[in-house]
C-alpha cells in the first residue's frame, strides 16, 4: 500500500456521509427514512458520536452508490 495516496486519500466518515448528502440535496429525515434508521442517528454519524454498523455502512452505500472504501475516506473515488 502506498503512503503517499493514504494521507491524501484519508477524509473522515462524518465528513464524507455530509458532503454526498449535501451532493444529492436531501435531508437527515430522508436518508434515514431511505435506509431504514433514526433521523437521530444519521445527526450521530455526522457528528462522530456514534460509528454506524456494516449493514448501516452497506445501505449507506448502495444508497450512495459508492464503495465502502469511498464511504469511509480510504479512497477519493
């Protein structure tokens, strides 16, 4: 694995979950309504006070249609 990609690439979770619900112009009550969760607990993830599970980590991204890679901040794309 490459060290130079891996600080570039690094993008916390909460930041990204933000930013692709930002990109897709929905609300909290709308992905979790989407996903199957609490409008709460989405506001937890953005706000790094709780860590989704990885079914949540997988309905996130096939909501998104990003890998989980992506979604996590190890990759850009």
């Amino acid at each position: 694995m490459s060290c130079k990609n891996s600080e570039q690439a690094k993008v916390k979770f909460s930041e990204r979950l933000k930013e692709l619900r930002s990109e897709k112009g929905i609300t909290q009550v709308q992905i979790a309504a989407a996903i199957g969760v609490s409008k709460g607990l989405i506001s937890l993830w953005e706000n790094e006070l709780r860590e989704p599970t990885l079914s949540n980590l997988i309905a996130l991204a096939d909501f998104y249609d990003v890998s989980l890679d992506f979604l996590a901040g190890r990759t850009q794309d």
